[in-house]
C-alpha cells in the first residue's frame, strides 16, 4: 500500500509525505495523527 501512495502521489506531481489519522481523530477534528515520511 505504501508503495501505491508514494506512485500516486508521485505521478500527481507531489514531494510526498503522509498523515495517518485515525476515524475518531477525523471524527473529533482532532489535529494529530501520525506522520510517514515515504523514503526510498
């Protein structure tokens, strides 16, 4: 999956990087999450 988002991104023109939250964080606008920088 990870591999699917850094060619999405890429192919979008976009340096990637990705915050993960989870559904109660979005639910609850919370604006923490986690962050994954995509390195090769």
């Amino acid at each position: 999956m990870t591999e699917m988002i850094k060619n999405q991104l890429e192919a979008a023109g976009y340096d990637y990087a990705v915050a993960v939250a989870t559904k109660s964080e979005v639910e609850n606008g919370a604006a923490c999450g986690q962050l994954s920088i995509i390195v090769e």
